[in-house]
C-alpha cells in the first residue's frame, strides 16, 4: 500500500498585538511627521520690524571729495512671532548719501526669542573714502544748511527656527531711508525721533 504524504496550506501565525501595536505607531509617527512638515512648508514667516531709535556722527569732515565719519546707530527691533526664534547671520550694514554708498560694516550674529522686543547697536566708519566731487559738494552744500539726509541698509540671512528641529531660511534686506541728522560744531545726531524701516524677505 503505497503511502500518500499530504500537503497541507501553512497558516502563518498571526503577529503579536504588541507588534502589530508597534507596526500602527510607526506608522501613525511616520504620517503626522509628514503632516506637520507639510503645514511648516505653508507657514509664511513674520518678518521682524526694524526701526532706528537714534543715530549719532562723530567726526564727519569732507575735504577734496574724500569723506571721513563715524556713524553710531541704534536700532530696535521686534520679533512679532510667538513660536519661531530668529537668528540674522551673516549682516552687512550700509551707509549711503542718496544712492551712493559711503562705507559699510558687519555685524556678528544675532539672536532674538520669541516674542522679543529690544535695541541692538551697530557703528560704520568711513575714513578718507574717496567719493564723487559732485556727491562731495551736494553734501557740504546739505552740511553747511545743518542738515544731512543718509540712508542706512542691512542685509543678512534670516533664519526662523520653530520646535528646535524645524528651521526656514531667507535672504532680508532692511531698508531705512531719509534719515534727517542735524549737524553743529561736534556732530550730528538724528531728528524727528523714530525711523521705520522697510523690510524685503
């Protein structure tokens, strides 16, 4: 008698609840990582707000179009976001007499909280920089009347960094024009109080 081994379907034994536990919360952290890095990608950053508190000149000479000045200027600052800390890298400030540059500095890193509101300081020099004649004399002319106007700009790399982890980063460019500083025999300080700034992110 001829002997038949019969074959039978495996059943495979089905997973423990702990491990299909495991399974579903690897992928529940999987999807809502994803979701909420999708409504980061969508979250438009608020810009801090820039203004001049004040600017002082000391010294400020100008002879055979070349300019020699010391600008000190105060700015105040607000971070109008509750959940994103705001880091400027990289900052360059320019001073300017209408659309000529006259010197520029940098600035070391700065940081501002959530929610944060106050000053920082920045200083540019210029020492015998050689200027156009015609930029010169329209200067001495605005100097002689006790009034020069100068435009001030910073530039840096911005970064919002939300929970930590999550970080955007933009270019910004801080643009504070006509900035009125009344001159007499030992300087030159800013008029008419606080100057808002335009900012470019």
């Amino acid at each position: 008698m001829r002997n038949h081994n019969m074959l039978f379907p495996q059943h495979h034994r089905p997973c423990s609840p702990a491990v299909q536990f495991l399974v579903f919360l690897i992928v529940a952290v999987i999807v809502i990582a994803g979701f909420i890095a999708f409504i980061f990608y969508l979250i438009n950053p608020h810009p801090p707000n820039f203004t001049i508190k004040s600017v002082s000149v000391s010294p400020f000479s100008i002879s055979n179009a070349q300019i020699t000045a010391a600008w000190h200027i105060l700015f105040s600052l607000t971070n109008p976001s509750s959940k994103a800390r705001i880091t400027c890298q990289h900052v360059k400030i320019f001073a300017y007499y209408r659309k000529t540059l006259l010197s520029s500095s940098t600035l070391p890193s700065l940081h501002f909280a959530e929610n944060f509101h106050g000053s920082f300081s920045a200083n540019i020099s210029a020492s015998s920089v050689l200027i156009d004649n015609n930029v010169a004399n329209a200067i001495v002319m605005d100097w002689k009347q006790g009034v020069v106007q100068f435009n001030f700009k910073v530039r840096a790399r911005i970064v919002f960094e939300y929970f930590t982890l999550m970080k955007k980063r933009r270019r910004i460019t801080v643009t504070c024009e006509n900035v009125k500083i009344m001159f007499n025999t030992t300087g030159g300080s800013m008029l008419n109080g606080l100057k808002n700034c335009k900012i470019d992110l």
